[in-house]
C-alpha cells in the first residue's frame, strides 16, 4: 500500500463514525457530516490531492491521486452536498478566474461553504448550449441579464450561479456566449423548484432573470470565450464518471450477486453486465494510462455512454430480479429511476453516439 | 407423398378471429372518451399524494365495463378479445381506478367455475399469499380477493371476503395503485381445487394484464411522439432525427409485436379456456408487453430528457405505471426462458 | 378441413414422390421435379390460387387461397427455380400489361418455362430506384438502353428482364422511370456473374447495356410510369414474406429446440424468438383481417422488418448453439448468411425503419 | 471507521500496466506492414479455393512471432500484452497462416511447464479430442497438437506428435482455417495432469482467442467506416446518416470493451498465470470479443448491402473468420453465463 493511501486511511478513520463501514447507507441523511467530511477533506488536502497544498490537495501525481479518490468511493465516503461546487466550478475558477476571483471564491466553493447553480440549459435549447438565448447586455460598469434557465440543479439552495449568457448577438452561435458569476441573491432572479420524478432525482429549478444587474469584474474567463469555460468545466471530471459508474455497476449488481434464490435464466446477462462492470474499469484505466504516457487516446471517449448505459442495464436487471413476482422494491425502482436520469445529464446517450462517431470514427457531420 | 398428408396436423385457419369488430372498437371507443371525460392526468398525480379516486368505481360498474368479457348468463358481454381492447385503453388513460385487477380476479372464478351472481357484482382484486398475509394488488377497497396457488402440478383457488376486514396501505411503486396487506388469520375464506396447472388458470389474467400494459406502452409512445414532433434541438425538429425515428419505430414494432401475441392469446381462450395453446400464449403475451412497455416508457423518459424526469411531463406516470406492473404474474425473462425450457421439438 | 384444402393435399399426393415429407431436403437439388412441380401447379391452379381458372388459380377467396399457400409452404414444396417470375413479374404483367403482353408472357411466366431477371439496382443507387441512370431513348419504334444493372439475381439464366430504365431526364427523379421488357438475347447485353459468399446466397450478376435495341411495344405500364410498376410488384408478394419467415423461424429453432443438451442459459432467448415467431404469425393474420374487412391497418407495414430481423436473430442462435465448442456446423452458417440476405434484399432495415416511422408514426421526412 | 478499513482488501492500483509500451507499438506497426507485404485479400480468397499458402509460416517463424510472449530462457521476448497486441493485428489482417493455434499451444504448454526448446520450435497447433479422434484447430500442417481436458475440477494437457501422421481435412466455415482429423490410435502422445482447473490452464489461449478476434471485429468496423465514407445513396454520403452513425459508435464501443477486457486479462495472466482473476478476466474478454466480432462483421456486411453478400468486398471473409473462430473455448453466451454462475456477493 502507497504511503498516501495509508495516510488517506488514516483521516478517514479520525472523521468518519467508528460505524460508517457497515451503516454508511443511513449516514446518508447525516448533512452535518457531510459538510463538516467535505471541509476535512479541503483541510487535509484530500479533496482534490493533485492540487496544491491550501487549495484542498497534496501535490499527489495524477494517478495516485486517482487510487486516493477510488478508495474513498469504493468506501462509499459521505457525499459531497452540492457535487458541482468542487467538481465543476472550481476547476472552472482555477483554470479561467481572475486571482481576485480565486481569492473570493475558491476557498468556500471547496470548502462546500457556498452552493453553485450551473446556468445552463434553457427551455427551447435543452442540452444544445449553443443556442441560448439568455442575454447579458454590458451597460456601464455592469451586465444586464433577462432569460431563462431551466432543469437548474439545486438553484434554490445555491449561493453562486456560473451563468452562460449570450453577450454578442451578432457573433456565430458559440461564439457569442460569456460565463458570468451571479450572486443568486441579486435583485430580479426568481427560482422555481420543479418536482421530479422520484428522491433519486436531484431536485430541478426554473430560474428567472428579469434586468439582473451583474457587476463586469464577475465575467469568469473572457468575454464571449464562455464556451470555452463550459467544455473544459464539464470535462474535468472525466475519471470520477468512470469510477462512479464502476462503482455504480457493483452496488446495482451486489444484491443480485447475494440473492441466494438468483434464477439461473438470468446468467447470461448478469454476465454481461460482470464484463461491463470491468470493461469500464479497465477502459478508464487505459485512458488513463494513455493520458499519462502523453499519447492521445480516443477511447476516453466512450466512458460516458458505456458507463451510463450499462449502469442502467443493471439496474433495469436488479429491478426485475428483485420483484417478487408482484412487489417491486422502492429503493431498487428509486436507483433505476436515477440510472435514467445518467443517461440524460450531461450529454444525452444521442449526442454521446454523434461525437463517438464526428470525432473518432471520423464520419462527416450532419443528421 | 402420403406420408407428408398422414404425418402433420390438420389446420384450418380461423381468419375470421382475426378480422376486427366494429363491437370491439365501439367499447375503445366510448371508453377512451368516458376515461376522459373522468379524470385528468392531474388527478393521477394527485393519487400520489394521498388523493385516491374511490369515487371512479361505481361510473366504472354504471357503464358495464365489468361486465365484459363474462358470460352472458351473468349479464356479461363481449368477448375476452373486448375485454383485452377495454384494459389496453385503461392502460393508455392510467386509469387511477381497480378495473384491471376486478376482471384478474373475475377472469379466475370464471375459469374456475366460481363466478356466480354475488361475485360477479362484488368488487374483486387478484391476491397472493405471502407467509401468514394476503397482498391484495390495488385492493385498498376490494370486497373479495381472489388468490390462486400451485399444487402438484394442479391449482387451488382461494377466495377471500375482505369486507370490513382492517387492511395495511402499502405504499407502491405507482401509488395510483396501491396494495393491500390483511393478516390471513382475519379473513374468512373458502378454498377450491382446479384441475388445471396454475399457468392455465391465470392465463386470462395473464393477457388482461399484457392488454394494460400494451396500453401503457402505445401512451408512452405515442408521448414520445408527440414530443419528438414539437421538439426542435439544433434548430430541427428532433423528430427528424434518423436516430430518433428508428429508435421510435423499434419501439412499435416492440408494442405490435405484443398486440399480436394478446390478441392471438385472447381468441385461443376464447376458444377454450383451458387449451395449453392458450396458456403458451398468454405467457409469451405477457412477456411481449412488459417489454414493450420497458422500452416505451423508457424511450419516452430518454427523448423528453430532464423534462422526462418531473411531473411536468406525463413521463414518470407511466414509467411508474409499467415498472409497477411489469412483475405481476411474472416478469419478461422468467416468462419466456419457462416456455423456452417446455418448448421441444416443433414450434407448434 | 375445408374443401380446397382436402383437394391441394389429393393433389400434392398425386404429383410429390412417395417419400417427400420425408426426404424433402435431398429434393431440393431435384431441378427436374422443382421444374415439373410448378407446370402441375399452374395447370392445376394452385400456383395463386385467387387468379382466375387458366392464369394458374381458380378464383379463391384471398384467404383460402392463402390458407392453402401456407400449407404448401408448412409441406416444403419444392421452390420455384425462379421465383421472381410467378411472384413479381407475373403480378406486374397482369396489372400493367397490353393484352398482346399478357398473352404472350403469362402463361411461359407462370408455368416457369422462361426465367426472368429484375433490372433495378445500379452500381450509385443501390436500393435507391429513383436515382437510377440507365436510359432507355426512344428511336423510331424503338428504345436504346445503354447503362448497367448490379445485384441482379439469376440474369445468366434468364429469358427475360423486366428493365427500369430513364426515359426522361428532365423529370423528377422517380417521374422520368419506365419498365421495359427486354430480351435477354438481344445484341448488346453482357452478363457477369458475381461470386456470393456462399451457397445459400442466390447468384448474382452483373449486366450491362450497349445499344440495346428494345421494340417500343414492350413498355410495360405508360411512359415514366415505372416508379408505380416496381412499388406494385414488390408489395404484391407481402403475405408471403410473414409466412415465409414465419416457417423459417420454426425451420431455424427446430434443431435448438429438438437438442437435448440445450443448455439453459439460452432460454430467455430462445423464448424471446418463440415469441417472435407468434408474433409473425399473429400479425400477418391481423393484417390479413384488416384487409379483409377493408379498413386500413400500418401492421403491415413492420412485417419486414420484424420478420427479416428475428429470423436473423433465430439463425444467429442456432448458429452459436450449434457449434459443438470448436466446430460451427456449414449447413447452419449457410442458412445464417441466408438471414444476413434477407435484411438487405427488397429494403435494408434502415429503409424499413425510416418507412415505418414516416408512414406509420407520422415523423418528419428528414435524415 | 475502523471496521471499513479493516474489512476492505488493500488494493494498490497498477496503474503502470495500462500505460502503452513503445515496445507492443513496435511490434504492432511491424506486424501490420509485414502481413501487409506477405499476402493480399485475393490471396485469402484462394485459399477458399483449395490453394492454402504453407509458405506463409516460415516467414512467421523468421520474423520471430512465434517468440513473443515466451520466456526469456526460451529466446522469448516481448509480454502476453505483446502477444495479444500481434494477435490482434493477424485477426485484422486475417492472415491465413497458423498463428493463433501455434500460441494458444504454446501458451498452454508454457502454463503446464511443459514448454522447452523443442516444443517452442515446433509447430503447434491447438487441439480436442472428439470420440476417437482428434480435432486440431487450423492443424494441417501442425507437428504437435496439444489438448486440455477436464478431470475432476483439475485438468489434463495431452501432447500429440503428429509428424508423419496422417490427417483429413475437414472443411470449415472459414476455409482458409482448416480443421484436420486424425485416429486418436495412430498418434504418439503424452498425458501430464495438471492441479488447476480447465478454465485456468486455457485462460491465456483464451485471451488469445480474443485478441485475435477483436482483430477482425476492428477490420470490420474499419471497412464499414470506409465504406460509409465513400458510398452515396439518396444524394448523401451513408457515413452521414444518424442511424449509420450510432451503429457504428455502438460497434466501437463493442470493439474498445473487448479490448480492455482482453488487456486486463493478459496483465492479470503476466502478473500471475493461474490467478482466479485471470481466468475470469479471460473469459469475459473471449465473450466480449466473441460478441464484438459478430455485431461488426454483421453490421458491415449489412452497410455494403448486395456487395457485402459477394466476394466483390472482403466482408464475406471477415464474417466467416468471426464466426468459424467465436465458438472456439466456448461462445459469448456459455462464458458469459458460466461467469455469472461462479460470481457470489461481491463484484470483485
């Protein structure tokens, strides 16, 4: 075992319930704990450990730091309570924040001090970012922001919102768009919550901009290079999708595996999906190995789709194996239901399949 | 070549079976409309806030609609083909109303020769036994349930008086329909045995609930659809999209192919309820639907996207509705893998 | 049993040998009875038996006659060594032909004395009819056709071509198309026979027109009226198709389901194409019903594709199931490539689908 | 947490495995030119027509393929990773010479300890015993055969020297692959019982068996790519039609599982040749090469229509090589359900 990973099992042990192990399921409630885990994890350094010291890390090489996240997820460590905060702005922030920007937000974004909203999708845009419609006019020292934003996780508890807004309407769709940093309590924004389908599914906000005065010095990255800011925002995570998924992969199968009275019909396809549960382990291996070895590799590219659809194969299996002849469990439809929102959020299995095709196989753009 | 003539079986195709009604589409008919004009879909998202609808039964018994498919001895009307076209459109409405699981029950006293006056204008639900308690599918305000067990190869028929028995609400994946748990020991009841394999005499059933299902797979298709046509992404309708189209027109197929097979089910009963033609069939029926319905509503959530997720849309009404009953009397694999292993030798 | 019935079997009596149900499979390579049995067909009309007595039926309602079509097919009959010309060509002949046409090919045609090859895939167009480019000019009392036809099945043996040809350019792609009977011998024509993948895959050619002069009075069906000759060929044969995939479903599983050491992973699957084959059946007659009954029904607009996909999935399985670990048995790979052919030929599955959902569903035409 | 650190197994990820090697790129771009100037795809062709091309296995043996994967003391250079990577480039190639069954024997023999100087110089072949006979897969010219039983949970290797024996062709779905039949009777061999179990002793000629087949099911999708590029139909490239697009992405995805089953499961057999983990990691990646190899070679010759039913295009020759080769050590169905019988509790 690397020293770090001894380390790591050592915080652990010191900030976490002597029973989380076995009980970790119902700490899953436990909010205290997950916002004083996420504040201990940025203090030790284990939140993000290939960052520097004081800003949530240790400096760990890449892959190290990989092993480190792996284990906790595989130890099903509390959850951080509003996940974007750390995996999408803040590397946002570090990559594309003024230092003034990185002195104000940084630390309470990791710290999970303050919650962010991400302002993307729009009703008539959906997951196609290039055609909003939301507009930031720039008037003296502020922008004016009016539109819509809709399917916004978790809004109505958020702090900050990394808005994209259009701010050159004469510019080629993608071109046009600036990332602004809006204080969710600004005069003129409404939230909305929308009910959703089940408690797997994380709660969704319409958010309303009417006149929103938004100070110019909140513009994260350059103006009019907001596309930029969401690509590389929404990349970051790449390897934590793939060991969510994996990890995803073995507590839908657990219980299928256990069940004593598992009919054999079924084999072939638990089968299956024991092949997928390593095939996305060992892809995100690769991708990883091939990143390290500086090689491009275009197999990076399916994680997303073969992790998120397999996920949702093996809880589809896990729900019809666990009905008893006429009950269905809650909790096995509640983690289906979740299993088909992955399919959905960011990038739908369609548009997966279009760039897999455009962008590794080469075939021309088009219907 | 004799031989050929003297070996095979004489089959003379009934087309006629197969020849659509115009009685049958005047029940679709006049349900769809009635279904309407009943209930709005908010009224089912209500039921899930601890709203019922007890109030839909008795127009539910007023039109007769439980009354199709029973003989005509007991007042009945129709066919077993009228009374799968009348669940498919309960399927297709979401009907927040016990009607499915009344004629599950009915469609068992029948086969087993226990239908009779009193039953047939109690309110019945399909039941199972499960240790010292009867779960009673949508039975929250059932009078009788009806539960039917294996027994070597034969079956046992048990019928239970549920009125003023105290019953636990349990809460259900589609709280529309919720079950109902009475302890065994309260509830008098009578048993009778059948001749007949289990599969036989939940055979009707068995296509009553592939008939609903069906219906909540054309709902989710046809939402689809409709979604597909409103749409736009990328400045096209999304319905236009290749992809969208093929994964549409896989998902019709899936729903006709399960048509077919309840349909072909629904005339062999007909026929004779106790065929095993019928009870094979019923079986592959059931199997057909749940997959189409899995697929359906699935695909309806998957093209609606975030959207697909809230109760703004239809979407979760009827994924909760097919994943809710896809398991009864059996779910797709374990259907087909039991008529796989009986199957030998020639197809038919 | 009904009549008709009692009669087809007293005659499959009187002209089969004595041992064919049996010993059918060895008389598939019996030309000689295959070419006796369809003149004793015509002659006796049961060859469609809903034509009119002398055209090879005798004036059955369409669904005895169907009944007794089935039957034939469920006997294994021996094939019509060229089956487009009772099942296409004769169709077409009797709609659109002249009397003179119809007096001198229909009975030659029907009773399986002069071959023909359908001249309608072309090197660019493939299943693409509309964007064909053989000409066919008008001269005097004559057309010149100059062009090449690809895929054509069995053109080295056949007397006769039914030819798609342009006769205007300057109408809309699928306006300016006529049929032509041309043939075969005429000066001008070079047949090349392609190799297929195996034997299970009818021949194909390869035929190319130099100058080939075709009398004026062998347009079939009016001038650029081709488009509606080749739509009404090709649907005429539809009861067929489900019946034909129907039996060859049973054909297909009955070794799977006949072997005692099936193993039971695979029951899910197999009765998933149990259920297939059901569904075949039952929709075919479903579709039939609406006809008969006269109201419109899209069933029938998926026989195809479900048919030609699942005896592809059945032929795949009995493939896998049939290989004894090491050793795929041939007879089962031929009749698996047969099922590769048949999503292909008479409309891929992909033309099939888009045709289902534009038609059937009501989307959009689009890519 | 205490208890969770405890109970959990430690587990230190070799990430150093998964990073590419110059040297498997070396050997890969090698062998790809090398086949490319040893044979053409008319060459393949004529082999179909009885004209096999003995000549192409010195070359082979020149070159020093048959070394790679092998120990050092045996003049062995190059990993099992190696080894998998030049497999797959002949199932690209399909290179009509006998590669594959020369290492599955090789690897076999390596894993029982039976592999020394003249074994490893001689040419191998992978084999069964059938009845009374022996089966030697793509064996016509092979000198020593080599078979692996089962016995009691435990297995047997059997060597068979078959120089001068004489053999049957036996006609395969793949010609240009022949099996060849000899009496069990006429052949000198040796039996060597071995402690692991069947699956164990051929996990490493399994994986072969998948790299070989990933090899095809790439050149497959390849060719379908290439072809949907170039080819027009309605006045648009096919490579530009949604649907044609996803079924290639989905071929890809397919193609990439198998392969990081197949490296997982030949750095699991580098690290330790009779791992449990290896052995299971094998047969995932045979099934999910098995799987790869059929859709692709399914879905290219259904892209290329008519032409890829002809032996105009080389689909014909990518599909019988996939299926004469998927059942090999069991089809994707069989390893697949087989795995999922043995697993209990725990993924990993």
């Amino acid at each position: 075992m690397t020293d770090s990973l001894t380390q790591f099992r050592s915080f652990l042990d010191t900030v976490l319930p002597d029973d989380y192990a076995v009980a970790y399921a119902g700490y899953r409630e436990d909010e205290d704990l997950r916002r004083r885990f996420q504040a201990a994890m940025f203090d030790e350094g284990w939140l993000i450990p290939e960052w520097p010291h004081g800003l949530g890390g240790r400096d760990l090489p890449r892959t190290e730091a990989l092993t480190i996240r792996i284990e906790g997820a595989r130890l099903r460590i509390p959850r951080e309570m509003n996940i974007q905060a750390a995996g999408v702005v803040a590397p946002a922030l570090r990559t594309f924040g003024t230092p003034e920007q990185q002195e104000r937000y940084l630390r309470p974004t990791l710290r999970g001090e303050a919650w962010w909203a991400l302002g993307m999708s729009e009703p008539d845009a959906g997951s196609d970012l290039a055609s909003l419609r939301t507009t930031a006019v720039r008037r003296g020292d502020m922008f004016v922001v009016n539109g819509q934003k809709v399917w916004t996780t978790q809004a109505d508890g958020s702090r900050w919102c990394t808005l994209y807004a259009r701010t050159d309407a004469t510019a080629p769709k993608h071109r046009g768009i600036s990332c602004l940093i809006v204080d969710m309590d600004s005069p003129g924004i409404t939230v909305r919550r929308i009910r959703t389908a089940g408690p797997s599914i994380e709660s969704f906000c319409e958010v309303f901009f009417d006149d929103v005065e938004v100070p110019a010095d909140q513009l994260l990255g350059e103006l009019n290079g907001g596309w930029r800011v969401a690509v590389s925002a929404l990349e970051h995570e790449r390897d934590m999708i793939w060991v969510h998924n994996w990890l995803e992969m073995q507590r839908a199968l657990a219980p299928v595996l256990d069940d004593p009275a598992r009919p054999s019909y079924a084999n072939e396809r638990v089968g299956r999906l024991l092949a997928d549960t390593e095939a996305i382990r060992l892809t995100g291996m690769r991708s990883v190995g091939a990143r390290t070895a500086g090689i491009y590799s275009p197999i990076s590219g399916i994680l997303k789709l073969f992790g998120s659809e397999s996920v949702q194969r093996a809880a589809a299996l896990a729900l019809e194996l666990g009905a008893d002849e006429d009950e269905v469990p809650l909790d096995r439809f509640d983690e289906y239901l979740e299993s088909m929102a992955a399919t959905i959020y960011g990038g739908t299995s369609e548009v997966q399949r279009n760039i897999i095709a455009e962008r590794v196989l080469g075939l021309p753009k088009g219907a | 070549m004799n031989e050929a003539t003297s070996t095979v079986t004489d089959r003379v195709i009934d087309w006629d079976a197969y020849i659509p009604r115009e009685e049958t589409q005047a029940i679709v008919e006049a349900a769809r409309d009635h279904f309407a004009a009943l209930f709005s879909a908010d009224d089912i998202r209500r039921t899930y806030d601890g709203d019922p609808r007890p109030d839909l039964w008795e127009p539910l018994v007023e039109h007769g609609y439980t009354l199709i498919g029973l003989p005509e001895e007991l007042d009945g009307l129709g066919t077993l083909v009228d009374l799968t076209a009348l669940l498919e459109e309960a399927g297709r409405a979401l009907l927040p109303a016990p009607l499915l699981t009344h004629a599950m029950a009915a469609q068992v006293l029948l086969t087993a020769g226990l239908l009779d006056e009193t039953t047939a204008s109690s309110r019945l639900a399909f039941a199972r036994i499960r240790g010292g308690t009867l779960h009673v599918f949508d039975g929250t305000d059932a009078d009788i349930a009806v539960a039917v067990d294996s027994a070597d190869g034969m079956s046992v028929v048990r019928v239970f008086t549920l009125t003023g028995v105290d019953r636990d609400v349990i809460p259900a994946v589609d709280p529309s329909r919720p079950f109902a748990r009475l302890a065994l020991d309260d509830i008098p009841s009578r048993e009778h045995a059948c001749a007949e394999h289990r599969d036989v005499v939940v055979a009707a059933p068995r296509t009553c609930v592939a008939a609903e299902l069906i219906g909540v797979a054309a709902r989710a298709l046809d939402g689809a659809i409709t979604h597909a046509l409103g749409r736009e992404q990328f400045g096209r309708s999304i319905g236009s999209f290749q992809a969208v189209k093929h994964q549409l027109a896989d998902a019709y197929v899936l729903v006709e192919r399960a048509r077919s097979l309840a349909l072909g089910s629904a005339v062999a009963l007909g026929a004779s309820r106790d065929s095993a033609e019928g009870s094979r069939l019923s079986r592959l029926a059931k199997a057909a639907a749940g997959d189409a319905a899995a697929q359906s509503v699935a695909l309806q959530t998957q093209l609606l996207g975030a959207m697909g997720l809230t109760f703004e849309s239809d979407s979760p009404l009827a994924v909760r509705r097919a994943r809710h009953t896809i398991p009864l009397l059996g779910n797709p694999g374990e259907l087909y893998a039991a008529v796989a292993a009986e199957a030998l030798g020639a197809v038919r």
